[in-house]
C-alpha cells in the first residue's frame, strides 16, 4: 500500500467521521427543539385545562398516544386563537373527545 493510498484511506474515514458528528449533532438539534415544543405545550395545557382533563388527558396519553397529541394541539391552537374564555373543564373535554372520536358500526350478525 502506498503513501498515496493510505492517504486517501485517512481522508475518507475523516470524512466520514465528520459526517456521523453532523449527523448526531443534527439530531441532537432536533431533539432538544422536540423537548422545547413539549414544554410549551405543556406549559398551556396547565393553563387552560382545569386538573381533571389533564388527568383524563394524560390517561389517554398512555392508552392513544397519537390521538393524545391530536387533541393537545387543537387545545393549544384553540387557546392561541383565544377563543378559550376559561378552563376547560372535564365534561368539556369528554363532550369534545366525543366529537372527535370516530363512531363505531355496530355490527348484528344473525343465523338464519
């Protein structure tokens, strides 16, 4: 092997190793900016949801976690808009889950 090859062989793995430092520095990046928006979110569900709903809420965190983020953004977009004039209670919150939840067929099957 040569002074020109071994050379080449040095550049490369620097590059990249420069690639993969880019690359966890970016996610990284991503991460801290995911736990800020979490935070803030957070910070105005405990503004707007009275401690009831942020019970039922978080329950619903653990069993839907994706139908969880839903409802929590549209919370927060309502108390963005200002449309919010006090605390959701957690009857408002059950009538608004309600509404958003996708109403089951039910199915009767009988033998002839």
């Amino acid at each position: 092997m040569g002074d020109d090859e071994l050379a080449e062989l040095r550049r490369r793995r620097l590059d990249q190793l420069q690639r993969q430092s880019l690359d966890q520095q970016a996610m990284e990046e991503e991460l801290h900016r995911q736990k800020q928006v979490d935070a803030q979110i957070h910070h105005v569900l405990l503004q707007i949801l009275e401690p009831e709903a942020r019970e039922r809420l978080a329950n619903i965190k653990l069993t839907k976690p994706e139908f969880a983020r839903a409802i929590e953004q549209q919370l927060v977009a309502l108390a963005q808009s200002g449309r919010l004039k006090q605390k959701i209670t957690d009857a408002q919150l059950k009538e608004l889950l309600r509404q958003l939840v996708p109403q089951k067929k039910d199915w009767n099957i009988r033998r002839a």
